[in-house]
C-alpha cells in the first residue's frame, strides 16, 4: 500500500512539473478545397477569376484573407445583411470560410477598370451628338436652345434617358440617341456636368434686377441664383435666356406639366426671371480631380496600407467595381452600412464626389 502511494504521489508530482501543453497549431487553410467550396456555391455571382459578374457585385480576387474571412463571418452571424448570403455562410464551418478566403485571396489581381479621364473623354466623344445644337462644350449661342454645360449630372442623365424613350415628344431628338447605350449618356452627361461656361450679357429683354425678387419661389427647388444643388433639379444659372422664357411660359400656360410652378407671372415679369437667370454664374457641376482627390487622399490613410502593415483589416480597393464601390459608399454615407467612422467621414459627400472616387479607385490597377 505504501508503495503504491508513493508511486501515485510521484505521478502527480511529475504531471505538475511537467511543462505546459502546447496549443494545437491552426489549421492550415486549403485553397484547393476552397475553389471546390467556390465553384458549387459562389459561381452565380462571381466568375472563376474573382471578377464580379455585374457592376454591383465586388471583385474578389487578391483581397486580403482576414478581409475575406471577417467579411463572410459578418453575413453568416447577421452582422451584414444580405438574406443570401447570411444563409450560405451560416451552414459553412470555419475552416470552410478560411479555405474560401485562401482560394480567393490567392487569386491574381484583375485589371482595372477604365478611369475617370477615360469616361470624360469617351463622354465628350458621345457628346458630339449633341454640339451641333447645343453649341461646342454644351454652351449654347442659339436662341430658345438650352446649355448643357454645368447640369447636374444626374438631371441630364434622366433627362437624356426621356428623349430616347420618345417620353418627351421629340422624334427627332428620340432617333438621334438611339445609338447610346446607357454608359455613353452616363459619360456624356458627367462631361457636360464638368463644363463651366463663360458669364453671359443681359438679354435684350427683361430687367434682371427686376427679377431677382421674382425668383424668390424658384429658389426653394432650383437653388440660390439659379445653381442647383439637388441632383435631378436643373440649374438655371447662365442659361440660354429664350429658352428659359419659353420654358417658364410653357409651365405657366400648362403647356408643360408640373404642379405649382409659375402660375400667376405675367410675360414681362417672366423676361425679366429669365434675364437675371441667363447671367448668373454657371460653374461646373463636377469638378473632375480636386475635391475627389482630397477624399481619396484621406481614404489612402487605410486603404493604401499594405497588407500586414497594421491591425486593420480593410479590403482593397484598387481595381474594384465601380457601381460595387458607388453602392457601398452611398450605403455608408445614407447610415444604411453599420460604420458610424464611415458615415461620419462620408455624410456630406454628394453622389457625384462618390462617383468619382469610385471611378479613381476601379481605374487603379492592384498592387
């Protein structure tokens, strides 16, 4: 009995001294198990090579893995939300979401997409469609035709889209634009956007000071002195002045329809509207480069960061899509994305900056 006793003690003790046991190392991740994983679950949205198939669904090739793997563990646990994609990573194990982003992180990066200079360019080929009325760079010098330069963007695209559909009433117009697609009118309306035109002189009709006051009901819709601030608003600033009094006198005598426009101006008093519009200053709508490059500078301060340089985990955005990269940002400005850093650094950003950094970022090859 004695012996045994000692021989148990002597057990404990050796087990106590014994060093502590290691860990078991991590599991190693398995590309080739993740393309299978991949290519029965992933491929109806994202090609073999990483690329999304539309404009809305992001590149995944060459992300970071930790990017990858926190992103997929987000949807799979509600903390983005996307009914698809929280059912398929909630039945996924986590050695079948580290294979997945091993695979996908192990891709080459893809090619960029073409940049803004590259879309101004092509839209102001697009836009040649147009100069023969609406005058070189979309100023127009003809009486009752309207400038195009310095629109909003996003007015001149629907609008654009209206006289095609033959919804505005202009045959003529409606054929001529049957040879863009929707991209063409998108980069031709940003060119036109980025147009500042020269200040006019005052028409040989109406009293601008006079119409000043006049304007005080516009203002509310169309901005101060004309410059608009509301995307599918017009700017009246430095437009052409007959084709604002025509525009006006159509609103008023419902030859146009909009409820609770001009109703009660008399001729004179709308000449003298459209006199002070014509000479307001029209700057551009966009201004290509220079705020944009601001914000892309202080989004380089995470973003441009290469992989394992931090402890952040922040996906790349070089070479992403643009309509993924638009959607994503409008999503984290509007507070519709669960980041308050990224809604607050984005909360003043108007839909045309973002479509600006989204289109620097898709033009920029991947490091």
């Amino acid at each position: 009995m004695k012996s045994f006793l000692t021989g148990f003690i002597l057990a404990l003790c050796l087990v106590s001294c014994s060093p502590e046991q290691e860990p078991p190392p991590p599991a190693v991740a398995n590309a080739a198990a993740g393309k299978v994983i991949v290519e029965v679950n992933c491929t109806g949205c994202h090609a073999p090579d990483g690329r999304g198939k539309t404009a809305e669904i992001p590149n995944l090739a060459a992300q970071p893995a930790d990017y990858l793997e926190n992103a997929m563990h987000a949807y799979g646990e509600g903390g983005r939300h996307h009914a698809a994609l929280q059912d398929l990573f909630a039945g996924f194990s986590d050695s079948d979401i580290q294979n997945i982003s091993a695979y996908f992180s192990g891709l080459p990066p893809l090619q960029a997409e073409a940049g803004i200079e590259t879309a101004y360019r092509e839209g102001a080929e697009a836009g040649a469609y147009c100069t023969g009325c609406h005058g070189e760079h979309g100023v127009s010098t003809t009486a009752g035709i309207p400038s195009l330069a310095g629109q909003q963007p996003a007015y001149l695209i629907m609008a654009t889209q209206e006289y095609a559909r033959g919804d505005r009433g202009h045959a003529e117009k409606a054929e001529m634009l049957q040879g863009l697609g929707e991209v063409d009118i998108e980069n031709m309306a940003m060119y036109f956007a980025s147009q500042a035109p020269e200040p006019r002189e005052a028409p040989p009709f109406g009293d601008p000071v006079a119409g000043e006051p006049l304007t005080a009901i516009c203002g509310s819709c169309h901005g101060a002195r004309g410059v608009s601030l509301d995307p599918l608003v017009p700017s009246l600033a430095g437009q052409e002045p007959v084709y604002l009094v025509n525009s006006i006198r159509a609103y008023r005598d419902e030859e146009r329809s909009h409820e609770d426009m001009v109703t009660d101006r008399t001729d004179a008093e709308i000449e003298s509207i459209a006199a002070y519009y014509s000479i307001q200053a029209a700057g551009s709508a966009v201004e290509p480069g220079e705020q944009a490059a601001q914000v892309i500078e202080k989004c380089q301060r995470c973003h441009g960061r290469a992989a394992g340089d931090s402890n952040m985990v922040v996906p790349v955005l070089n070479s992403q899509k643009k309509g993924y990269l638009l959607r994503v940002m409008k999503q984290y400005r509007d507070g519709e994305r669960g980041s308050s850093m990224m809604h607050k650094m984005s909360s003043g950003y108007s839909d045309e900056l973002l479509e600006e950094i989204a289109a620097h970022y898709a033009s920029q090859p991947a490091d």
